[in-house]
C-alpha cells in the first residue's frame, strides 16, 4: 500500500474545505487522518473528503470517516465524500458493510456518508 498524503485544499469562496486522501490508510496512520480530519471541521462549514486517489484504507480508516462525520454534525456543519468511482474504496466499505439503505438512529440530518456514496 502506498504512503498516504493528507492534502487540504479551501475553496475561493471559503466555505468548503476538501481533504484529499491519497496512499493507503490504515490504523498506522490513523492518528494523521484523525487529526487531518479534526483540524479541517475546524476551519469550514463544509468538508469534502476525496478519496479518489485513495489506494487502500481498513476498518479504522473507514470507522473515522464515520466519526468525523458524526462530529460534523454536532457541530452544524456538512461532512461529504467524494470517492470519484474508486473501486478500492467502495469495495472496502461494501466489504466492511458500511453501505446502507438507511442512515443509522443518529442520522436525525439523512446526511448519512455511508447511503448511496457519490460518484
């Protein structure tokens, strides 16, 4: 799996702030992601997670973006991934049964990450 790269990125405007995930992310490099993560829900009302050019990710690096989701939520603002039809990490999540027809019970937004995914 190939070195992650954390790389984000503000829009003109400001109001949107995108992490673009690039490598492999596993529990090794989970305390980076975590705290890439944290740091850009503190800069933006809105995050975009691109995980297009994402080569490998497991369980932690998926249970992340479903906290830092969680926390966008609490804290009013929007948490989006943009996974660009990478198979490697739908099959992933697919795998880990992350995919779901329905937000869980704290989805009260229908903002679920985990719901239909984009492309």
């Amino acid at each position: 799996m190939d070195e992650v790269k954390l790389e984000r990125v503000k829009d003109p405007q400001g109001t949107t702030e995108t992490l673009r995930v690039t490598g492999g992310v596993t529990i090794c490099e989970a305390r980076d992601f975590r705290e890439a993560l944290l740091a850009t829900l503190e800069e933006a009302p809105e995050v975009r997670v691109d995980v297009s050019a994402l080569t490998g990710i497991d369980l932690t690096g998926l249970q992340l973006l479903c906290s830092a989701h969680q926390s966008a939520l609490r804290r009013g603002k929007t948490l989006h991934i943009f996974d660009g039809g990478n198979a490697t990490f739908r099959e992933a999540a697919n795998g880990a049964g992350f995919q779901r027809h329905t937000g869980c019970p704290q989805d009260r937004a229908c903002s679920c990450i985990w719901v239909g995914g984009e492309s």
